[in-house]
C-alpha cells in the first residue's frame, strides 16, 4: 500500500482546478474521486485507514471521515 498520499489532496488549490473556494472534504472527496477515474487508483486497492490519511495530508480525521462519506454515497 502506498504511504504518501499527498498528490491526492491540493491543499493549496490552483486556479480552474474545479476547487477553488470548497471545504477541505470536498478537496479530499474531489481529489480521490478523480484519481479513480483517472485510474491512478485502482480498483481494490485500498486508502489508508482514516488516522493515518488525515497525519499525512495534515487534515482533522473528521474532514477524512466526511470525504469517505461522501464517495460512499
């Protein structure tokens, strides 16, 4: 399993990326569910557990927690 996941979350989010202004979940939700269309996850692989994302991107376990959420509905 990978253990950088920071290419997956733009904390500082670019101009046009389709991010600008939404809350820290929506960059996270955003940025996996384009990852899995882009195909740089696969399928069946796994994310880390929510603790250990949230100590990598530098993010609350409820932001993580709510992005999970998110692309579970």
């Amino acid at each position: 399993m990978r253990s950088d996941f920071t290419w997956i979350y733009p904390s500082h989010p670019a101009s046009g990326d389709g991010t600008n202004g939404d809350t820290a979940y929506r960059r996270l939700y955003l940025g996996i569910r384009q990852a899995i269309l882009d195909g740089r996850l696969h399928p069946g692989e796994k994310l880390p557990a929510s603790r250990d994302l949230a100590q990598n991107l530098g993010i609350s376990r409820n932001t993580v927690m709510t992005s999970f959420d998110l692309l579970a509905s």
